[in-house]
C-alpha cells in the first residue's frame, strides 16, 4: 500500500513568493495533520482536518498559511507570501479515527530565500 | 494541557551496548503514549504504543518501553543497539484518546550509536 504522499520533497523559493504543499493522505484514512519541523521549535502541529473539516488551525502560525482539504484524498498547504523564517520541513500524516496513530509522509523541505 | 517531556537532547552510545531514552508526560487525564522514530531526511514512523493493558510495550526493531504511572514516565529502551538506530527518536502523547486529536510531541533525542 501507499503511504502518505507529499509533493514536492524539496522547494526553493524567493521571499514573498507564493508556496503550495501537497498532501494525498492513506485511502480510507478520515484525519489529516499538517506539522512543520524546525530545530529551534521541533515538531509542531499547524493544522488538523477531520472528514475534511478543519478541526484545530491554533498551531498554524499566522494569516499568510493557509490549508485546505477538498476531498478525502488530497490537502494542501498555502503560505502566501512565504518569508524566509517560514524555511521548515513540512510533514503531512495521516489516520484512520479512533486508531490514534498517525502515519507520518516523507516531508517538504522548504527554503525560502 | 498536555506536555512531553524528553530529558536528553542527545544520547551516544557504542554499538551492541544498552539504550535508554527517557520521556516524561504530564497529564490531568488519561493519555495513549508514542514513541516515533525519524531517520535522516524521513518522515517519522511509529516505534510502539501504550494505550492500555500491560504496561510494558514491546515494538519494531527490538525496542520496548514501560509505562510508570506514578512516575508519570514512558522510556525507551533496547538492550542491544545497532548502527542503523541511529536516528532522531521522539515521544508523543494523545491529547484526547480515542478522538484522533492532537498529539504532542517532545523535542526529540539524537540517539547516536557508534562503532
């Protein structure tokens, strides 16, 4: 079976630019989590959705982010316009409800210059 | 409000020798608790889980851990670590059990095995 799937693994990107993150989560998995890693603040949780509505967006750090989910299989995640402090590798899991355990993409690396 | 706590940002050790990574939580109620593991330039991947029932959980690659609710602890340990676990390992707890909420997440420990 497929994992988490997240596109793209890298992104370089000038400041003030527009950046868009790509999620397809597990099929059949109804909760999607959004975290950014950094190594001054670790792993954190941005966002999450469940059946595709957002449930808790505390974590997303200002108004320049942005997530959406349209459908069960796919989310993204929008910082408009990206600055360089936002330079993170963004992670995208996934689980089925009730389980507790998050399956965890490969990551986008993010660097904004 | 739920924490984790991880007590060592960084832990050598040499190959074939015992492991143990501390983690600490706090909590006013129940908790499920993680243990993750990420290797170089991955995402992270489920180690083990105690949810309920015994106290001490057994994982992947040989690793086990031991809920202490009076402690309010839930190390990792191996008894004989290999080259290959080196990697970032992080422990987590459910901020709402059985509600696939939020998990949180300590800062990590760099468990770095040497030959």
């Amino acid at each position: 079976d497929a994992g988490v799937i997240q596109s793209p693994r890298h992104e370089v990107t000038e400041m003030g630019q527009e950046v868009t993150l790509r999620c397809k989560p597990i099929s059949g998995h109804n909760s999607l989590f959004w975290y950014r890693q950094t190594m001054m603040r670790g792993l954190e949780l941005l966002i999450y959705f469940n059946n595709n509505v957002p449930i808790d967006d505390s974590g997303m750090p200002e108004d320049r982010f942005s997530a959406k989910m349209p459908n069960a299989s796919f989310s993204t995640l929008k910082i408009q316009p990206s600055e360089p402090r936002d330079s993170a590798v963004y992670f995208c899991a996934s689980s089925f409800k009730g389980s507790d355990t998050q399956y965890f993409g490969p990551g986008t690396r993010l660097t904004v210059l | 409000a739920q924490s984790v706590t991880q007590l060592d940002s960084q832990v050598p050790v040499f190959e074939e020798a015992p492991v143990e990574l501390r983690c600490n939580y706090s909590s006013s109620v129940s908790v499920y608790l993680f243990w993750y593991v990420q290797y170089p330039n991955q995402g992270l991947q489920l180690l083990l889980k105690y949810l309920s029932g015994s106290t001490l959980v057994k994982g992947i690659n040989g690793f086990e851990a031991e809920f202490n609710k009076s402690q309010t602890s839930f190390h990792l340990r191996k008894p004989s670590v290999h080259i290959s676990d080196t990697a970032e390992y992080f422990c987590a707890v459910s901020a709402s059990p059985g509600n696939t909420g939020k998990l949180i997440f300590g800062q990590g420990t760099t468990l770095q095995v040497k030959p």
